[in-house]
C-alpha cells in the first residue's frame, strides 16, 4: 500500500496512518477549495469542470 503513494515500503504502520490522515486533510482543504480529484471522472460527474492534476 505503501508504494501506491510514493512512499518507502517499509513504513510501519503508525507513519502510513498519519501520512494517510495528512493526506486525508490535505484532500479536504482542496475539495472546501472547489478542486475535486475524480477517480473515473467520466462515470462519476461527467460534468466536472476541475481536472485532475498529475
């Protein structure tokens, strides 16, 4: 789980759940900003405006 992030895989566990709720934090100040990072963007708002970044 660790390397889907960018992060060395022998993280113990405590680091990966406070990286993950940094992380969780960090999603909920850019969503309270208006940007929405879809996962399928065609299945779930094929409407959307925001793109997501690389």
């Amino acid at each position: 789980m660790a390397e889907d992030y960018g992060w060395p895989a022998d993280l113990p566990e405590p680091e990966i759940l406070t990286r993950l709720v940094a992380l969780n934090t960090q999603r909920h100040a850019e969503e309270q900003a208006g940007l929405i990072r879809w996962i399928r963007p065609e299945y779930q708002c094929p409407t959307a405006e925001n793109e997501p970044e690389a």
